[in-house]
C-alpha cells in the first residue's frame, strides 16, 4: 500500500523476518528499523536495501533511533530482554519477568501518544500487549500470538483431512501459550461440518509440540511470526477487511486472544458461539493470565497473592 510507513523495534531473528516480509510484499512504502544499538539497525537496513534491489521493491529500508518510530503508521514491537529461559512448561511464559520492564518503559516513552496501529510479538503476548496497552493508553495496541496459532490449527487440519488449508475455518482464541482453547465445535470446511470428528487430542498435541520442533531445528520460530504480523497489519491497517486473531481486553480487564473482524480498518470483537468446555477453557485461560499479571505487576514490596 503506497504511503504506508511502518517501524520496526527489534532486529532479532523475529524483526529479521518480519523486515524480509514487508520488503518482500511490498506492503509498506517505508521500513523504519530500530534496534539495541544503531550498528545492529543499520546492519539489517543495508541487508534490506539487497533484497528491495534483488526483487525491484518499491519498499525503503532505512535505520534510525527508537524515537524517529514515532510518526509511523503502524509500530511492530519486537524487542526482547537478553535472559535465558529455563522452563520445561510455559516456555513462553519464561521471559515475563525479564521482557516487562522493557515493554512497561517502551510504552511510556515510544508508544504513549503514538498516532498509528501497535502491534506486540514479544513473549508472553498477551502479558506483554497487556503492559503496552495500559501503560501507553493506547486503544489500537493487539498482540499477534492467537493468529499464528489459528494459522497452524488450519494447517494442521488440511494436511489431517487432505484438503486447502484455505477451505479451512476456525479460531484458537484466549492465551497464546498453554491455555489455548481451539474453537471445534464451530470449525468448517468449505463452509460445511467437518468431513469427521476433529482429533482434538492429536491436533492440540501438535499444535503444543510445533514451536519446539521449529526452535530447535533452526533456534526460534521467525517466518510464521513475521506471516501473523503482516496479516494483521493489512487488517488493522485497511488495507483488507475480514476476521483475524489478536490479542485484545476481554472481561476485567485481561487481555487475551480473540476473533476481531476488521472493517476499513475498525475492529470488532466476534467470539463465536463456544460449546460449554471451550467456554470453561477461556475463562480459565482468562484467570490464568489475570493471575499471571497481577504477580508480574505487583509491587515487590508488598507481598504476592
């Protein structure tokens, strides 16, 4: 889309491949790269310009500071905490400590009266886009993770039943970890009831087992992230319209996964109708990243629920 400008924070693996997409598709006019030292934004700039020649984009990379961000249409935040992560379950819930600081002091001072979308793929998203949507004040900040993991369950499917992953329909909605509830009871094919019972066990053992397998083949997950922003860009953006999986606030104040259908740009909330376990799953993803907050957020001197 012509014009459009778009600012990355973080030159990772993950902002790597988010850049490549957006020169690659051309959906941006201007690709503003920001990173942890302006070596590392400049290193990935110049490898951009390579590829815009390569493939004759019209797309225009180029390094600069976190605060030159600000003016950007769009703000994809993808900057993580330098830690190591020891957990066996709730990988992702690994770097919360670390990466909050860091998400609390970049909404404050980068996202706050920022005029464009935000979109959050740091880990855990939903704590995360939580943090930059409260602390900014912001109301068009999404988290991306319940988009890829929507992406994965229709791909999952296809190769199951044999058929286009396009012809399939259905959401994974609340956390983008752990607690992910898959909406079965309303998944199609082609617009029909499934051909037979969805697997549900085989299917979320898979979904589970995927990251793990990516990252450590090749260290991290990167394109399929770098997929779910660009989608969500061109829906929050206008540049489509549709339903697509983010992160957003729900009930209380938790932020988790959700369908939103976007339409020229504005958003809508559209849970479908859940069956009664996936109902009970949502709210106990919801109590479970409610808690996860309040732990992360509280004050240390004051003594943790």
């Amino acid at each position: 889309m012509s014009g459009l400008s778009v600012g990355l924070l973080g030159a990772g693996a993950v902002g790597q491949a988010v850049a490549g997409a957006l020169v690659a598709s051309g959906f941006a006019a201007d690709i503003l790269v920001a990173s942890r030292t302006v070596e590392q934004a400049g290193a990935l700039a110049a490898d951009l310009d390579d590829m815009r020649a390569a493939l004759g984009s019209s797309a225009r990379p180029r390094e600069c500071l976190p605060r030159d961000l600000a003016a950007c249409h769009a703000l994809v935040i993808a900057v993580r905490a330098r830690f190591t992560n020891a957990n066996q379950a709730d990988v992702r819930m690994g770097g919360a400590a670390a990466n909050a600081p860091l998400l609390r002091d970049i909404a404050r001072d980068l996202v706050r009266g920022h005029p464009g979308v935000v979109l959050v793929v740091t880990n855990p998203v939903d704590l995360m886009t939580r943090i930059v949507g409260e602390h900014a004040g912001h109301d068009r900040v999404y988290g991306v993770g319940s988009n890829l993991d929507s992406a994965r369950y229709r791909l999952l499917l296809a190769h199951h039943w044999r058929v286009p992953s396009a012809d399939v329909r259905g959401h994974v909605i609340g956390e983008h970890g752990d607690h992910a509830v898959i909406c079965a009871s309303t998944t199609t094919v082609a617009g029909h009831p499934p051909p037979a019972p969805i697997p549900l066990t085989q299917i979320r053992t898979a979904l589970n087992q995927r990251p793990g397998r990516i990252s450590s083949g090749i260290g991290r997950t990167r394109t399929g992230p770098a997929g779910a922003v660009l989608a969500a860009l061109r829906h929050t953006l206008a540049e489509t319209d549709g339903v697509v999986e983010l992160c957003r606030p729900w009930r209380d104040g938790v932020w988790l996964g959700l369908p939103i259908r976007f339409q020229a740009g504005h958003p809508e909330p559209c849970l479908p109708d859940l069956s009664m376990e996936e109902t009970t799953q949502l709210h106990a993803a919801a109590a479970k990243l409610a808690a996860a907050f309040t732990n992360l957020t509280a004050d240390p001197k004051e003594p943790r629920p």
